[in-house]
C-alpha cells in the first residue's frame, strides 16, 4: 500500500509569507502528527490530529498551525515565516492514537526560507 | 516528561564491526522505545520497538537492542555492519498523552567499505 506522502517535497519561501505544507497518510489511518528536523534541534514535535481534532501540541508559537479533514489528510500552515523555519517538516501516520502503535513517518517537505 | 539522550553524536565503523549505539531514557516508570532509522535521503523508518516482556528485542535487517531497566538503556546493537547501513539513528520515547514521540539527538553512523 501507499506510503505517507507529502507534498510538496521542496519549497523556498521568503521572510514574512506563509506556507501550507501537505500530508496524506496511510489509507486507514487517522492520527497525524507533524514534527520539525533541523541540524541543530533535531525532531521535535508540533501537532498531532485525529478525527479532525488537535489532540497535542509541542512547543512552538501560534504561527505553527494545522488541520485534519474527514479523509485523515493533513495540512500544515506556517505563517510570517523567519529563517529559523528553515527546516525538513515531517509528517507521521498512524493506525490509531494509541501509545506504541508505530508512526510511519514521510519523506518530508523540506522548507528554506531566504 | 520522558526523554531519551544518544551520547555518540557521530560513529564511524569498517564494515564487518560489531555496532552499539547507546539510548538512555529518564523515566523510571513503564517505558516503550523506539529505534528509528533514516537512510540519506530516505523516511525515518522503524527498526525495532520494546513495550514489555523479553528486553531483548530483534528488528530488522539484524538489529536487536536490549532493554535494561536497572541501566535506564535501551542500546542497538548489531554484530556485523554493512556499508548500507550507513544512516542516522534515532532513539525515542513516546511522552506526553503517548500520541507523540520524543526524539533523540540522533547518532551518524558512516560505515567505510
């Protein structure tokens, strides 16, 4: 079956637009969740969706944002971008928001911002 | 909150070493741990994962890691490397209400042919 898929895969955005970054999961699964990969923070987590609904949150400002349609795809929204969001954003899908279920992560939507 | 720590930043083996990476975690209560992979270029994947029962865990492509509870360690292992297994290697915990995971800082693995 088809992997997690996230589109797109390269972006380069200025300082000061926004950006929506997309994710589909596994056909079947619906708990989403977004993480952030940078060199010098590593993965850190941002959000978590299942059935349309934010259920966690990691520690980033309210221009981090997201949403969760009825299909379980993802959306990430990042607006007034600075360079530190410079990043590889990841998308995880899982079965159901259960801890230990296995996240099956994307390749990611590499994000520069100049 | 849980959190996990991998003290070897970067590794670099010939192949046909033996591997083991270390992962230690700050919660003493029950655990699960995680070990992913990432590939250059590719998705994190998963490598193996300890919930409960036998602390030595076996996981793909010849990985195992053993928990010790007494040691807070979750350590991977792999007796004999291959040149693709060249990748980073991270360890995580998941926290918070379970539904996401805490990540190590990653360890570098370059294996040399």
């Amino acid at each position: 079956k088809a992997g997690v898929t996230q589109t797109p895969r390269y972006l380069i955005k200025t300082r000061g637009q926004q950006v929506t970054l997309s994710c589909s999961p596994i056909s079947g699964h619906r708990s989403v969740s977004w993480y952030q990969q940078t060199p010098g923070q590593g993965l850190q987590f941002l959000f978590e969706y299942f059935s349309e609904t934010q259920r966690n949150k990691g520690n980033f400002p309210g221009r981090f944002s997201g949403r969760q349609f009825s299909n379980s795809r993802s959306e990430m929204n990042v607006s007034t971008l600075e360079l530190g969001d410079s990043a590889l954003y990841l998308c995880a899908s899982s079965l159901v928001p259960r801890e230990g279920t296995e996240a099956f992560f994307g390749q990611g939507t590499r994000l520069t911002v100049v | 909150a849980q959190s996990v720590s991998q003290h070897n930043h970067h590794v670099i083996l010939s192949e046909a070493a033996s591997l083991e990476l270390g992962c230690n975690y700050s919660y003493g209560g029950t655990v699960n741990l995680f070990w992913y992979v990432q590939y250059p270029g590719q998705h994190l994947q998963l490598l193996l994962k300890y919930f409960s029962g036998d602390p030595l865990v076996k996981g793909i492509k010849g990985f195992e890691a053993e928990f010790i509870k007494s040691k807070f360690s979750f350590n991977l292992r792999k007796p004999s490397v291959q040149w693709s297994d060249t990748a980073e290697y991270f360890c995580a915990v998941p926290t918070g209400s379970a539904r996401q995971l805490t990540f190590g800082s990653g360890t570098q693995l370059t294996v040399l042919p």
